[in-house]
C-alpha cells in the first residue's frame, strides 16, 4: 500500500511540520489514498459509513415493502453496492432509485434487486442462472446465497468491469461471460434459478429448458418500450406455474431476442 508521507507532499514545507501537514492538500490527498487502498484491499468491510446507510436501505426501502426472506436482508446488508456503481456517484449508491453504470445501462433500485431475489426463493447453495450482469451487483447479492451463479452480459465492456468488480471483492463462486443470454449457458444447465434483469417480450426458450424441475424462472415479461410485468414461473412438468408480482421497468434485453420483432 502506497501512503503518501510528509516528505513526499507537494507542499515541501512537511519535514519541519508534520502536524501542519495533516491539514494540507497533501495530507487530505494521503488520507483519501489510505481509504482507496482499504476498498481495493477487499475493504468494503471498512466502511461504517456505507455499512450504516445499508442497514437504513434495508429497513426503510426493503423490509418495509414487504421483503422477508432472511437470507435476501442479510445479502443486501453486506455487499457493497458503492463498489458497483461509478466512483463519482457512489454517494447515490443506497439511495431509493436506479443509478447509471455506463453504456446506456443502468443497476436497478435496491428494493427490486431485493424483491427479485427473493421470487427465486434461493435456500442457500443453488445453482442459478443471470441474464444482464451490468454492474455485477444482482450477481453478487445472488453470490451470498447461492452456490455458484453463472451471469451473461451482452456488453462486452460491462461483462468485463463486473467481472473484474467481483474478482477484486472475492466472489469466487460467480462466474461472469460477454454473450447473448438468450442461448443460456448450456454448459452448466440445468440451473435451480434463472433470472433476467432486462425486459423481454416473450419467454426465451433455452432459458425455462436449462432451468431444473422445480426451478423458478424470473423476469420483466412485457413491452421493453413501456413496462412490463416482474413474472414468476416455476418449472412444474407440462404445466408451468405463472405468477405476475409487480410492473416494473426494466432496460430492454438486446440481441437475438430482438430479431423475432415482427
Ligand atoms: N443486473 C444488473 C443490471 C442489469 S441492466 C446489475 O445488477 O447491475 C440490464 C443489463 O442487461 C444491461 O447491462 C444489458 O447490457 C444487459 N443485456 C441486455 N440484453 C442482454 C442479453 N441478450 N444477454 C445478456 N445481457 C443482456
């Protein structure tokens, strides 16, 4: 870790007053590595401040809507959501609505990364499906519960930065891949879970076929131009169970998807 001393200060007057020192640019520029360093350390944990604005997140904007699910409050209280969002806005990360992270795309509000994962009705140990890493961050709060996740993002660039997001906070049970989710990631199927964070207009095939007996299958079912409809459909044999929870917005899912457009 590389911490910038008095003698290093651009100031040039430290040697003789180091206490002085503290209070220059150069002394605000030592304490502002220091906190660089300690996040990139894996040190999400070192962070009272955005830890105090979780907990407040999780009670105000999550279990007070309605989330229960002990396993999805306890996920939403620790991972580090300011990690996941664009440096100059990290301030914004806890607050009640969507953020841009970049390339058109956007990380959803906290309460809809929370309901959702709560629909998957995740116990612990799972196997489970994402199509849309944008940030990594739904990835990562599936990452606390389940087993192993496996996450797709047609944006090559973001597919990229989320993996290396996750990589550096040690989430070693979630894989990330660029490609088009639409196909799934049939190497790896089935999956006790899949879950889309981008709007489709119909069910992709290959995802409800990779999902296991049982399984339950989440998404925004419904017109990427206006809203669509947060959807549950739990794989029963022939006859697959539909349940619609809420209308929400998502950005729409891209790539061959599109192409069946009549
Ligand atoms: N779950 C994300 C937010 C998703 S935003 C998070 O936690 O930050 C929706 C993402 O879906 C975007 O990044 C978009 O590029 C991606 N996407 C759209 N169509 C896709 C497709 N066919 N396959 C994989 N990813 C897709």
């Amino acid at each position: 870790m590389r911490v910038t001393t008095s003698e290093g200060g651009s100031q040039g007057r430290g040697r003789n007053h180091p206490q002085a020192n503290l209070k220059s640019p150069s002394g605000v520029m030592a304490l502002s590595l220091l906190f660089a360093a300690l996040a990139c350390s894996g040190g999400a944990q070192v962070d009272p401040g955005f830890a105090a604005m979780r907990r407040t997140m999780v009670a105000r904007q999550i279990e007070a809507r309605g989330v229960r699910d002990p396993l999805v409050l306890k996920a939403m209280a620790e991972v580090p959501r300011h990690l996941f969002v664009p440096a100059d806005i990290a301030g914004e990360a806890y607050e009640d609505y969507p953020l841009p992270i970049g390339e058109g795309q956007t990380i959803s509000q906290p309460y809809i990364v929370a309901l959702m994962t709560e629909c998957l009705a995740l116990e612990g140990g799972e196997k489970v499906l994402e199509i849309g890493t944008g940030s990594g961050y739904q990835a990562a709060v599936l990452g606390r519960i389940a087993g192993e996740v496996f996450s797709i993002e047609i944006n090559a660039a973001l597919a990229f930065r989320a993996g290396s997001t996750l990589a550096e906070l040690g989430y070693a049970n979630v894989r990330v891949r660029a490609g088009d989710g639409f196909f799934g990631w049939p190497e790896e199927a089935p999956f006790d879970a899949v879950i889309v964070t981008a709007a489709a207009p119909e069910v992709p095939p290959a995802l409800f076929d990779q999902l296991a007996e049982g399984g339950r299958l989440v998404l925004p079912l419904g017109d990427p131009k206006t809203y669509q409809r947060l959807t549950v459909i739990t794989k029963r044999g022939d006859k697959p169970r539909t349940e619609r929870v809420l209308d929400v917005r998502f950005v729409p899912m891209t790539g061959e998807i599109e192409k069946k457009k009549r």
